[in-house]
C-alpha cells in the first residue's frame, strides 16, 4: 500500500471521502455490503476491517464478540 492510500485507508474502503461519525461510517458499510460479491472472502474481510479500524477511530468501541447463546436462554 502507497502512502498516499494508506492516508485514506479505511475511508476509501468504505466509499467515504473523509472521517465520519458512527452513524455514517455503519451506513457507509452497509451500503458497500450490499454491493459486493457474497463469494469474494477477501473482499469481505478487507471491508470489515475498513469497518472495524474506522469506528476506533471514530471514538466509537466495536464489539465484535458474539453472544454466548447457551447464556441467552
């Protein structure tokens, strides 16, 4: 990755030209989910780390733990 993409990275990724808040940054992710190939892992990968890198450093906490189901019964 060039300097020049990492200074836009993860904002590129996601299809946003600059930092945004929670809110735009979940709707910016959803809208690039909703376009890309279900079969391309690599893809996916790269925009949930987009995703996840942008909310930290938004201030936002990403919890991306998922919940016990044996504990939710």
């Amino acid at each position: 990755m060039s300097t020049e993409q990492a200074a836009k990275w993860p904002w590129s990724v996601l299809g946003m030209s600059e930092k945004g808040d929670q809110r735009a940054i979940k709707l910016a992710y959803a809208t690039r989910l909703k376009t890309m190939d279900r079969e391309d892992a690599d893809a996916f990968q790269g925009l949930r780390q987009a995703r996840t890198a942008a909310l930290a450093m938004s201030g936002g906490a990403v919890n991306q733990a998922r919940p016990n189901m044996a504990q939710l019964a």
